[in-house]
C-alpha cells in the first residue's frame, strides 16, 4: 500500500498552510487519517473480489467493446478535426510503474508508440478496476447544470480541447453502471471556475456563468464522454477536474436534475500527471495563468487519493503531432453502487442554477 506517513505529512502540511483557491475547504487532518485508513482496506478488499473479473465473461466483452470504442473515438475526432499526420501515441506505461506520480515524483514515463502498434495495447488500459477512492468536491460544486456533452462555450473555454471518456463499473457485480448522470466542472485555462463569484474566484459573469460545466448519462457500457479543455491550474491545488456520479435521480424536462432526488453514488477527482501538464502549459492561453503551479505530489487530494491499487490519472494519446490537435482521455471509474454520499461532508453544493439564473448557496461552507 501507499506510504501513509508521506500522505499525512502532505496532508497535515496542506491543512496547516492557508489554501486561498479554496477558502471553504477544511477537513480534520485526523478524520482525513482514519478515512485513508479505512478507503485502503475497503480497497484492499474490492481488488480481491474483483480478482476474477479477468476471467468473467461479460468482462472480457466489455475490455474488447472498450478498445473498439476507443479507438473508434479516435479515428472520429482525427477525420472531424481534419488530422492526416500519423498520432503521437502517449500512454503512461503503468506495468513499470511502482508508484503513481503523485506518490513518487515524476515517475510516469511517456511512450512513443508506432503506427503498427496494436490497438490493443494502446486502448485496453483499464486505470482503476477496483473501488475508486471518493474525495471532497471542493468549494464549486453548482447544482443545475443542464446535460450536454460539450461544455465548451464561445467565452473562457480557450485551451487545449480534451476529449474524456469515463466509465462507471459497480465494482459488487463487475458489471457497467447504466443510467448513470454524471457532472463534471474544473477550471479554465487561467484557473477560475464558472458559476461561483466568491473571494478566491471571480468568475466573469458572475454566478450566472456555465462554462466547462455539464451533465451526461452513462451508456449501456457505463460510458460517458464530454467535450473539454484541458483544465488549468490555480494556486494551493493540482490541476484536477471534478466528477460526481448521481443514480436514480429525476431528469428535468428543462435537461436538469431535480433536487433531493436519487444518490450521489461517487465524488471524485481526476489527476494529470505533470509531463502532459507542463506541456500544456506552455501553450496559450495557458501561458498567462499568473497563479501559483501546485504539483501533484503537493496537493493534498492527489496524494489521498492514490494508492498503490488505483491511480488517479487518465491514459490519453494526442490526436495529432502537437497540442494543438487535441487529446483523447480515458478512465475507467470502480463505485460502489449502492453507497450514497448525499449526506457525507464531501458532499458540498456552493451554488445553485434555476430559471432565475445562478445563485449562491447560503448554507454552504464557502
């Protein structure tokens, strides 16, 4: 398993240090200590029991729909974006690794592949086939946000365009989570976040604004795919997005979820490691973000997260030679489905959107 002590050293050092992005979040380096305790055996636990997954069936089917679909997306997204020049294959090589980066510094390698390369070997990766940790969903969690798959708008969507691909797997019957309406927010290029106008982020437009916001269902595969950029950084936290996993709640006619209904069956964050980060953020507008880089290995959330059973970064090729061309990224996400962390203090809604427009929370803990 991970190194607790490093995690709580980190941890306990990120809770001391004032973290001005996000003014709300607060949690007990204690309680932080125990739940770790806890997530590990929990996990430790679904890994053994997921152990014959491999050999089941329906999970091969899945592992070989899983390549066609991804490498069907890719071939998609090339035509669509005009792409001839042959693709820079970039995956992390997770059998070399004996930790994630997060645990131990830049150790993801990066791996040219050719064009010859089995799309097996390029597509299979399954990054998280056991209970994927739940996290906090920070401080800018909206709820209201209405269900499409590109979350780019015309303003403060420039970056580099992402194209991310998450699949739900219940990790009690090995089987895709169905029906799942997943939310995903994170940060522009430049580090703010829509929907919330709080000291710490100022979004333009206030509370009123949705970009790199959204909601979409999972498929029969337990797939759902959003058109992104890129999420850039801001001080005191690693560049991560946000997901959270809602089952059985009621969809709006207006393409919303209705309040208090159904469970939020996982709260979660994605982590991208620092080679492809530093990449990005070369390129404009990226480049005059003025805020403070935080590293994986600093942020308290990223290191709480991996273990030496799951690892919190996405696999993802380029599309083209460059950035320029855009990113295929995916995950494979382990929940369990009948768990509901409607009430736990994760779970935080900063703001809500309703035909009135977008408006703050006032219980919440910003």
């Amino acid at each position: 398993m991970v190194q607790l002590s490093k995690i709580l050293a980190v941890a306990a050092a990120c809770l001391a240090a004032p973290v001005v992005a996000h003014p709300g979040e607060k949690h007990d380096p204690h309680v932080l200590k125990r739940e770790i305790h806890a997530r590990e055996a929990m996990a430790s636990a679904a890994k053994r029991s997921l152990g014959g997954c491999e050999s089941n069936p329906h999970a091969r089917e899945l592992a070989r729909r899983n390549v066609a679909r991804r490498s069907r997306t890719v071939q998609q997204l090339r035509k669509k974006r005009g792409i001839t020049a042959s693709p820079q294959k970039w995956r992390r090589n997770l059998a070399a690794l004996e930790k994630w980066e997060a645990v131990d510094h830049n150790r993801t390698s990066a791996l040219d592949y050719s064009p010859v390369t089995p799309e097996s070997v390029i597509f299979s990766a399954n990054t998280s086939c056991i209970l994927t940790p739940t996290v906090t969903d920070g401080p800018y969690y909206v709820w209201g946000e209405v269900v499409r798959q590109n979350v780019k708008e015309d303003l403060y969507s420039d970056g580099v365009d992402t194209f991310l691909e998450v699949q739900y797997i219940d990790i009690n019957t090995c089987r895709p989570v169905s029906g799942a309406l997943v939310d995903i927010w994170q940060a522009n290029a430049t580090g703010v976040y829509s929907g919330i106008s709080e000291s710490g982020n100022y979004a333009a437009d206030g509370w009123d604004s949705t970009y790199l916001r959204g909601i979409q269902k999972t498929n029969h595969d337990g797939v759902a795919t959003f058109d992104t950029i890129f999420p850039g950084h801001y001080e005191g936290r690693a560049t991560h997005t946000h997901l959270l996993a809602h089952l059985n709640a009621t969809l709006l006619p207006n393409k919303t979820l209705e309040v208090g209904t159904g469970s939020v069956a996982h709260i979660g964050q994605l982590f991208w490691n620092e080679v492809l980060r530093s990449a990005v953020e070369e390129t404009y507008p990226y480049n005059t973000n003025t805020q403070n880089v935080t590293t994986n290995a600093e942020d308290m959330w990223s290191v709480g997260q991996a273990d030496s059973a799951y690892d919190p970064f996405p696999e993802y090729i380029y599309l083209g030679e460059d950035l320029d061309d855009g990113l295929f990224a995916w995950i494979q996400i382990g929940i369990n489905a009948t768990a509901d962390y409607t009430d736990n203090s994760y779970y935080s809604i900063a703001a809500y959107r309703d035909a009135n427009g977008g408006h703050e929370n006032a219980d919440a803990m910003m």
